[in-house]
C-alpha cells in the first residue's frame, strides 16, 4: 500500500502545481470491496465533469502502473462546503504529506482506512 500511496502522492502534487492547491486529496479504502480504493478530492478547480474526470484520470496513468489502476474503484469530486471535507479539514492541516486516517466513521465515511495526502480548509 505504501507504493500505491507514494504514486498518488506524487500525482496530488503534479495537479497542485499545475492547478491549484487541493482542499481535500484523500485515499480510502471500501468497506464494500476488499483491497479497492476511491480518490476523493476537493478543489476550487476540481467540478463533478467529465473534463475533470478526464484530467485527473490522465494524470494518475502517468504515474501508476495498470495493476495500480486496478486498485482504485472511484474518483469521487467534492466541494470543500461538504460535511465530510469540512470535518477532515477541521481535523486535519497537512499538504503534500501522507496522514493514516484509522478512524474514518467518525467523519461520516463508509470506508476502513485511509490517507489524507492533502487537507487545507477553503480560503
């Protein structure tokens, strides 16, 4: 898990310098599908579109290998006002880092694990 995490640490910054900071960048791990992750992230730039789907899907393919792809189950794209991104944001400062979230039902999330690469409140 360590590499995968590595991989997508280095994509959340690629597209943080390309553009613009992340509210919410976070790895998490289904409850409902063993070993499968969702890519939840919230940005100022980041819209439910398909052009941003697009963009953050190429950008992962340059990164991770087909195997890794096959881990990730979802890109989910929120708004930082969301409740979750809201409470791991009250809960959490952290850019381009990589904290283990061992508690996730706490902030409304039905996964068993995770990694919060970036969370930085809306300015």
């Amino acid at each position: 898990m360590s590499e995968l995490t590595d991989k997508v640490r280095s994509v959340e910054r690629d597209m943080a310098e390309a553009k613009g900071q992340f509210n919410l960048f976070a790895l998490l791990e289904r409850e409902d599908l063993a070993d499968r992750w969702d890519l939840v992230i919230a940005a100022p730039w980041a819209k439910h579109d398909e052009s941003t789907l697009r963009y953050v899907v190429e950008m992962l393919k340059r990164r991770l290998n087909a195997t890794d792809m096959t881990l990730l189950a979802r890109i989910v794209i929120l708004e930082a006002t969301e409740d979750p991104v809201r409470a791991i944001n009250d809960s959490f400062s952290v850019e381009h880092g990589r904290l283990e979230l061992n508690d996730p039902e706490r902030f409304g999330l039905p996964v068993k694990h995770g990694y919060i690469i970036t969370s930085l409140r809306a300015a």
